[in-house]
C-alpha cells in the first residue's frame, strides 16, 4: 500500500498552529490595543466575522476538491501563509482596519483545518481508520493527548510571561496597568497609536505573546514549505495545476455540490446533530460574556480556571479509545458530551454573582470533559466516507458550519442586548437558549442510537457498504469529485467496500 513518507511526528505538525502563547492574553490584548469596551468587541467580532464566515462557506468547497484532485500540500501551504500574515499584521499595527483585515486573510487561512484532516486520513488504512482501537476518533483523541500536553507548556509559559512583573523582570500587563485610565473609553490606546506612547514597542506582556505566537506561526510556514509531504496518492491526481483545473471544473465547483458527499441518510442525520452544535457554538463569545459579566476574572484566574479544565479533558480523551470500542462512537462519545455540557450550561446560568469560585469547579467538572469529548464526535462521519473524497467532506462539512457561524451570532447578540436589563438568572438568556437547543440535538442523537446506529457495521468492516450503494455514486458525482476507488459489483450485485 503506498504511504506518504512523514519526516515529522503530523499529530504535533496538525496543532503546531494551534499553539500560539498570544492565546493566553488575547482576549485583554484586544480589548487594549483594538477596542475597550465589551459590547462594542462583540459587535465588532460579530460584524466582521459574519461576512467572513459567508464568504468562506462558498469558498472552501472548491479547495476541498482541489485538495482532493490536485495537491492537499499546496492548499494547506497558502492557508498557512495566510495565518502567518495575519498574525503579523496584528502584532505590528493593531487596529480596527487591521482586524478587519485579518478577517478578509481569514477567507485563506482557516481553510487549513479540514485540510489537516483530509490530509490525516490520508496516512492510515480502513481498518486503522475505522475500528481498531477506536478507529479515527481514537487517532484523534491520541493526537488531542499530544496536542493538550503542547497546549499546557503553551499556558504555563504564557502565565509566566504575564507575571513577569510581579517577579521584578519587567513585561507589565498593558491591559492592567491602565484597566482605571480605560474604564469607560472606547479605545485604551489612542487611535491611530501603536502603544500608550504612540510609537511601537514591546509595552508589556500582551504585546510579547502576540510577537511569540506570531513567530511560531512562522515556523509552521516553514515545516508545511519544506518537511510536509504531499499525502495525495499520485493515481488520484487529476491536474497539475491548481489554476488550469479550476478553469476546467469550474461547472462542478458549486459550494453545495459538495453537500452530495454526504450520500446516506445516516450521513445526513448525523450532520444535522452537528449542525444544531454549531448553532449552540455560534453564540459561544455571547455566552461567555454573559457569564463573564457576573465576575470580571482577570487574565490569571480565567487561565487557571481552562488550565482545570484541561487537565480534566485531557484525562477523559485518554479513555476515548476504550470507550469507542466498548460502546461505539454514539454511545461512548456523542451522548456523554451532550449530557457534559448541557450541566455545564445550567451550572454557568445559575452561578450568581459573588460566587464566581464555584467556576474552579464547574470547569474541570463539566467543561472539560464535555469539551473534549464534543470536539472528536466529527470523527464518526468521516468513518463512513472514502478517503479519496475526505477533502470534498471536510470542506462540505465546514459550508454547513459556516454558514451557521456567518448568521446565528446576530441572533445571539441581539439576545446578548436582551438580556443586559433582565434579573437574574434571565441575564444569561442566551445560555439558557442554548441549552434548549442542545437538548433537541440530544433528541436526534438518541433517535440515530435506536435506529441507525453504525458501530456494528464499522467492527464487520462495512461501514462504507452503504456509501458505495448510494446514488452520490452510481450517478457520477463521486467521480467528479475526484473519486476513484469504487469497487465493482460483486455476484449479490451490492458493491464490496475494499480496504483503503
């Protein structure tokens, strides 16, 4: 079988640019450099992200089929230039233009995850996919293992930078220092300033995590450039050139087209569970303010209070791999998440103010492990497609999300305005109609669990009997989508899924 050569571990390479120490304060870092006051950020991030959003939905269809016909490496190296970029810009001139810009970058740069995963499927065979040890969502958890041991060196160092002060060494908390000079202004820096000075300058703390992230995302420029390996298999390259197939294809590239991909009836309903997730997790800036407004937490205490949480997750991803094959991808992962989060959305509606220590242990409790369980629960569908089509279904996967993303968080921001005047608990309305749609999710879940429950499909090695048979490809689209592995009609004239 003909396997890419991998001249570096691709789980640490898939979160490399996950791993930005600007993280750790960037929350306050905008709020400093860009815009102060809490429901202006909202409504900035919603009116830019929204259009961008849109736009990414009709745009990262036709690179999942040039991922999936031309070149994976090639879509992924743009898409981390594009990261790089934006980083840079808003380390060295931040402002409301340049976050603007950033969203416009943001059209190329995120289309790197789905083709991360396109790229990861490429590595393994159908049963290492599948079924053993847990299939895609046991290779996802482990490299989750990895990525949540990068992502906590990644947090201490950023704690560590942020009290470098109090130690003596300098590096103040811009945000900090002059939180009381800033409180009720729209701007902390003034416009058209770089620093509280006016000139650029590494100020503090916040600024150094900006410029360390920023360097890191250099680096993963770099590694994609010249240590990443096209994972295409040569047999399933159509074209040469990225250009010269779009100007020949261009019929087919229609963003919805690739919503085909998604063939059977259980492919659909699945998608439709993850599709009320991201109506929930379109709001999630929105409830976090609404949670945020109770307390104020600095940079610190909210760090210490994720750090919780992620150790919590990290525990409970170590299990994933058991629990999928003791109990399957539904029953193992998909309703335990469900039932996580929605006691983590009760318990941060009814947290009153003035008791913001219950949080320590909500996070760990609930959060985290709800968290990471809901963030592998797209590993199932990607079980019940061909990998010669990944990039086709991770980029249709992700038109259904973003069209979510560019237009559900105006809803939550206008319950966001709602809720501002209302007592509590009704302060945190958005929350609770959150909740409310999470639990219809649940719902449907339990419905796929009772009716169409594919685990026992996948441990016989059948689980994409029903995709060949379906009519995405005995009517031509799977070809066209750059499909080539097929199998034949057996003498039951069913098709016979081979092994990838």
């Amino acid at each position: 079988m003909w396997a890419p050569p991998i001249p570096m571990p691709f789980d640490l390479l898939r979160e490399l640019d996950k791993v930005h120490m600007v993280r750790a304060g960037e929350g306050q870092a905008v709020r400093y450099y860009v815009v102060n006051d809490l429901g202006k950020m909202n409504l900035l991030h919603v009116a830019t992200s929204s259009p961008q959003y849109l736009v990414q939905a009709f745009v990262f269809p036709v690179w999942g089929v040039v991922a999936d016909r031309v070149s994976r490496k090639r879509v992924l190296l743009l898409a981390s230039m594009a990261a790089c970029s934006s980083c840079w810009l808003m380390t060295i001139a931040p402002s409301i233009v340049t976050y603007a810009m950033t969203c416009f970058l943001a059209i190329f740069s995120d289309i790197g995850e789905p083709i991360r995963e396109a790229m990861l499927r490429d590595l393994f065979c159908a049963a290492d996919w599948e079924s053993v040890n847990g299939g895609a969502t046991g290779i996802k958890s482990r490299m989750a293992i990895v990525a949540s041991v990068a992502t906590a060196v990644a947090t201490i160092v950023g704690v560590g930078i942020l009290e470098l002060d109090k130690l003596g060494l300098g590096f103040p908390n811009e945000y900090t220092l002059h939180k009381v000079e800033c409180y009720g202004l729209d701007h902390c820096v003034p416009e058209g300033s770089f620093s509280m000075d006016g000139g650029w300058r590494i100020d503090g703390c916040l600024r150094l995590l900006f410029l360390m992230g920023t360097v890191v995302l250099t680096l993963d420029v770099f590694i994609v450039a010249f240590l990443l390996p096209e994972t295409v298999h040569p047999q399933h390259q159509k074209e040469e050139s990225v250009f010269r197939f779009v100007w020949l294809n261009w019929r087919d590239l229609k963003p919805w087209s690739n919503l085909k991909v998604l063939a059977t009836s259980q492919l659909r309903h699945l998608m439709f569970i993850l599709f009320l997730g991201t109506v929930v997790r379109s709001g999630g800036s929105t409830m976090f303010l609404c949670f945020y407004r109770r307390f104020e937490f600095d940079s610190l205490t909210m760090m210490v209070q994720g750090m919780l949480a992620g150790v919590t997750g990290w525990l409970t991803v170590l299990a994933v791999p058991k629990l999928v094959d003791k109990f399957g991808d539904l029953r193992g992962v998909w309703i335990p998440s469900h039932v996580l989060l929605h006691l983590f959305m009760v318990s941060l509606a009814l947290m009153p103010s003035g008791s913001g220590n219950l949080a320590y242990i909500v996070w760990p409790l609930f959060a985290g492990p709800g968290f990471a369980l809901a963030l592998l629960t797209p590993s199932l569908l990607g079980k019940l497609i061909p990998s010669d089509v990944q990039g086709t279904f991770q980029t249709a996967k992700s038109f259904v999300f973003l069209i979510t993303q560019g237009i559900f968080p105006w809803f939550w921001q206008g319950l966001f305005g709602l809720s501002g005047d209302m007592p509590y608990p009704m302060d945190a309305f958005p929350l609770w109609v959150a909740l409310a749609c999470s639990m219809v999710g649940t719902i449907f879940t339990i419905k796929v669990v009772w009716d169409q429950d594919p685990r026992q499909a996948i441990l016989k090695g059948n689980a994409l009997k029903a995709f060949w048979d379906s009519s995405y490809v005995q009517k031509g689209w799977y070809v066209r989508h750059g499909g080539s592995m097929a199998p034949k009609a057996d003498t039951t004239g069913h098709a016979a899924p081979r092994a990838v």
